[in-house]
C-alpha cells in the first residue's frame, strides 16, 4: 500500500495505475488534442465572431459562439471525453476511498491529541450556488453526508483534486496539492516581508491542503479555516492532525462568517471565488476587509483566466469548467476587476498579476507578472491592505 500522508487514504497499485492513466488521459485532452478546437473555430467560426457578432458584449459573443461550437463533432467528441474523464477520475478515486473509509472515519471520534479543533454548525444553509450542481462533478459536492463522523467529501477532494492537477498539467504540489498554498506564501514573502499575524484565516479551504503552507509559514500563528461542507471538514482535521499541524476549522459561510470585526491580521482565499456568484464574489471581498484589522492583509489566488487579456475564443474555452464541470463562476471571475473591487472597499497598495506555480517544496518570493508565464502554469493573485 502507498500512503501520499499519513492519514491519506491507502493506494493499492491497482489505484495507483489507474490514478495515473486517468491523469495522463486528461493531460492530452487539455492540450494536444485541445488544440483541435483552436484550428476548428479559425477555419469555421473566427468570421461569425468576429464579424457578424463584432458589436455585440463580450458575453453574447462567447453564447454564441459556445452555441456554435456544441454543433461541431469535434468539439462533442472532445467535451464528452473531457467530462467522460472527469467522471473516470472521481470513479477510481472512490474505490481507493471506500477500500480505506473505516479506518478514515474511526479517526473522527477516536483521535483527538489536541491538535486543531473542530466547530461543525448544522443549521448553515448551503448557499444555492452550490445547490445547482455537484462543484466538479464530485458525487456529492462538498456538503452532503450520511452520518456524524462522515467524511467521504473531504477524502475524495484530497486525492481527486491532486488528480486533477496533474492532469492540468501542475505537479508542482505533488499529490500533497499544496502548489497554492505556497504560491500565496511566497506572494507574502515578496510584497508585504513584515507581516507578522498572530491569527490567521482561510476562507474556503476544502480538505485543507493549501492551509498548511499558511501555518508552516507562520508558525506562532493561531489559524483559522472555514468551509461550507462537514464532511470536508471532518477529513480536513484528520489531514492536519496526521500531519502534525493544529488547525482550527469551523463550518461557516465566506460571505458572512460570524467572527467578529478586526479579528484577524491575514485572510486569504484560495480558488474560492470561482466555485460562487459575482454577488457572493463582492461579499467575501467585503467581509475579508471587515475581518482585518488595520495594518492586516487580504490575498485571493484564483485560477489565471483573466478575459481582459484573451479573444472570445479563449474566453469561451476557459470557461468550459462552468458550462459543463460544476463551477459555476468560472466566466464572473474572470470577467471581473478583483483589483478594483479591493480599491473601492478601501483596501490600499492593491496588486494583481499572474505568478508561476512553484515546484514542490519551493516558497521562492517569485515576481508578479502582467501576463501569464509561457505554458500557462502561473495563478492569478490580487491582495491588498487595510490601513
């Protein structure tokens, strides 16, 4: 058996080979093979878009143009074997899962070395964005459970997630998936070297892999981390504890979390904003600026899709994760001015740019850059300063 940590789930070599394929499989749909939608639209459809549709907004031309491109075999074929293998991915993931979910789920109640701790709120609503579909395709999104100590959500996550990445392209954090999690820390490091919090605070952090580079950072810090979902959470302290890290998790809504005002010296989301609404997108800028106090920090990592730098092409094709993957604010990200929104809030020296993911065990204070690194493995980050 192969263990990624020490509370992950065990990976016969069966689990590992098929980890591996669905990972490769998904490597070449995302490029080699996704270049054909490229040459597809240049010879068909560059002349309706560019044309026809010249003075119509940036999103009419991107409905039209998808309504165009569902009507191209190619593009089915390519989009359903892109999905077919989403679905793949979270199949192999779930047998590795349930092989070891026992032994997982004793550690909820059994264990407690008084690493971390854990607040669970069953009367949170689940915001409705994440009622209109399961977030990736993961049966069961992130929120939904069977019992008091089910963490199956947060389990699936870890390693689905990781699987995810490499698949995209991104090894950088190994199957630990801690890439971003580091890249905000070197982000720290570089613009704001004299931060110094005593508390901390991670909005979104699913099974918690990118708040560990927080604590590893700033170790006489107390860190906070929330998420919708207590299946997420229930695994997120099993993850920690197995990994010598006290966390304090807490089930709360990013949009409005229930710590009290100035709170906090460090607040950061991590490819939250994404998987929410524009509306809820603007909350959680507003409550990370209300949670600060004066001197503290706000950083968001989102993915590196910024629409003002890419034609409708590509604008449609960043957005397939929202038409047919489960994310459903991909295009509202994207789309937005995240630098500017911080700036009418009142945050002060802003910045925003796009960062090259870092190689595994790397938190090099790497420079933001106006436009993406050449292969496109970069994150797109903006941060700011309560005064």
């Amino acid at each position: 058996m192969t263990h990624y940590h020490p509370q992950s789930p065990d990976l016969a070599p069966d689990d590992l080979a098929r980890l591996r394929f669905v990972a490769e499989l998904r490597n070449q749909l995302h490029n080699r093979l996704g270049e054909g939608n490229r040459a597809l639209y240049e010879t068909h459809l560059a002349q309706l878009t560019d044309g026809d549709l010249k003075g119509a907004s940036a999103s009419a031309r991107r409905e039209e143009l998808r309504a165009q491109m569902e009507e191209q075999p190619y593009f089915q074929a390519w989009s359903s074997l892109l999905r077919s293998s989403q679905d793949l991915m979270w199949r192999f993931v779930d047998q590795a899962v349930e092989n070891d979910l026992p032994r997982l789920e004793a550690q909820v109640s059994d264990r407690d070395d008084g690493l971390g701790s854990l607040e669970l709120d069953a009367t949170l609503e689940t915001p409705v964005y994440l009622l209109s579909a399961d977030t990736h395709r993961m049966p069961g999104s992130y929120f939904r459970q069977s019992s008091d100590t089910d963490l199956r959500a947060g389990a699936l996550y870890d390693l689905g997630s990781a699987i995810y990445q490499f698949g995209r392209g991104n090894q950088g954090g190994g199957l630990l998936n801690d890439s971003r999690g580091r890249t905000t820390v070197a982000h720290l490091r570089r613009f704001f070297p004299d931060l110094d919090p005593a508390r901390i605070l991670d909005l979104g952090c699913a099974a918690g892999q990118n708040t560990l580079p927080l604590a590893d950072a700033f170790p006489q810090a107390r860190v906070d981390a929330i998420d919708i979902g207590a299946p997420m959470l229930r695994y997120a302290l099993v993850r920690a504890r197995g990994l010598g890290r006290a966390i304090h998790f807490s089930q709360r809504n990013a949009e409005a979390t229930g710590f009290e005002d100035q709170s906090f010296d460090l607040v950061v989301s991590q490819i939250l904003l994404h998987e929410t609404s524009p509306h809820a997108t603007r909350n959680i800028l507003r409550e990370a600026w209300r949670l600060l106090r004066p001197g503290g920090v706000a950083v968001h990592l989102e993915v590196p899709t910024r629409f003002d730098r890419l034609d409708v092409f590509d604008q449609f094709l960043k957005s397939w994760e929202q038409y047919y993957n489960g994310e459903p604010n991909t295009a509202g990200v994207a789309a937005a001015d995240l630098a500017g929104e911080m700036k009418t809030i009142g945050f002060t020296e802003v910045r925003s740019g796009f960062q090259a993911i870092l190689p595994a065990g790397s938190n090099d204070p790497a420079m933001l850059l106006e436009s993406p690194p050449a292969g496109g493995r970069s994150l797109y980050l903006v941060s700011g300063m309560r005064c």
